[in-house]
C-alpha cells in the first residue's frame, strides 16, 4: 500500500526534535525561502518551471536534468536525461539510519540476497565529497556487476547523530554511468543554510 499524506504541520506538535534539520524548530536550519518564493540560486538549464512546489534547497540543475520540485517527504525530484517509464530519478529526502544499512537497503532495491561483502565493498569504493562543509559519501550500486540494467547512485549527508539527507539517483545503469560526475557536482551544489 502506498500512502500520500499532506498538510500542514502543527508547529506545537513535532515527532522530531526542534534541533533536527528542516524540523522547523529555533535551532534548526533556516529554509532558503518562506511563503514559496522561487528560491535564489537554483539555476535550472532550461526555464520549465519546476512541477512540484518550490524547494527549500538551492542546488544547480545540471544540463539535460528536469526539476520537478519538491512534494511530500521529497524535498526536491528531478528527472534525468531522456523521459523513460520509470524516469530516472533524483530524489532528496531526510531520513535516518547508517551509511552501511542504507546502503544495504538500496542494493536490496536491486537484487536479492544481498551479502555483507556487496555491502561492503560498496562503501569502500565510495566517493568522499564535502557538502556545505559536511562530508558525505556517494556510493554507487547495480542490479548485476557482470551486466548491470539498473543502477542506485546514493549521497548520504550526516545532519545530525540520527538524520541525514540523502540524495539519490534511481534508474537504468547506462544513465548512471554518464551521469555520475554531474550527480557528484549536483550533490556538491545542494546547501540549505
């Protein structure tokens, strides 16, 4: 079952601490824009308007990507290359749990059977960046290492010591490929302070 809830949130009444990112709380990061302004500093390569409601992130949209903005937990969708059924997708969520059982989880995604040495090796081929002075690790897994049709590329960006916000490509391999040096550049451009 699959279930899309919106509204709008009581800001007396969180499941997050005030302290958590994008919790809306005193401490926590202050979104780029207020009352859905189009936010400064996303430069999309065309002039669609993004699908979705504006982002609270700035980011720069590579070349050939479409911004389809941000909508439930999803602070931000885009599409990447040419339209596909599934599209090959870019997500940004905040979520929690370890690089290790997220990584786990994802290539769960794509194949079965999923063993601690996958796993592992995964995380140490891994891609260290720095976001917003944070670092971060892309990692990129497949459906198959002898003939791979589907591909996960996966930053996960520590927030805090129970959440992160990751970033993640889903989609057919051969994209990922070509679009893993502009998904890395697209991961370094994300900042929300």
């Amino acid at each position: 079952y699959w279930f899309n809830l919106e509204g709008k949130q009581d800001p007396s009444r969180t499941m997050r601490s005030p302290s958590a990112p994008f919790a809306g709380g005193a401490s926590a990061p202050t979104p780029p824009f207020a009352s859905g302004a189009p936010v400064a500093g996303n430069t999309p390569a065309s002039s669609a308007q993004a699908e979705g409601k504006p982002s609270p992130l700035k980011y720069k949209v590579p070349e050939g990507w479409k911004d389809r903005g941000a909508s439930g937990m999803r602070l931000l969708t885009l599409w990447v290359g040419d339209a596909t059924d599934p599209p090959n997708e870019v997500t940004i969520i905040p979520a929690s749990g370890d690089l290790e059982s997220n990584v786990r989880r994802w290539q769960e995604q794509l194949s079965p059977n999923v063993d601690d040495s996958t796993v592992k090796s995964a995380i140490e081929k891994a891609t260290k960046v720095q976001v917003e002075g944070i670092d971060a690790s892309v990692v990129q897994l497949v459906d198959s290492p002898d003939q791979p049709k589907q591909s996960i590329l996966a930053a996960v960006i520590p927030m805090d010591a129970q959440s992160s916000l990751f970033i993640k490509y889903k989609g057919d391999a051969k994209t990922a490929d070509a679009e893993r040096q502009r998904f890395i550049e697209f991961v370094e451009s994300v900042r929300w302070k």
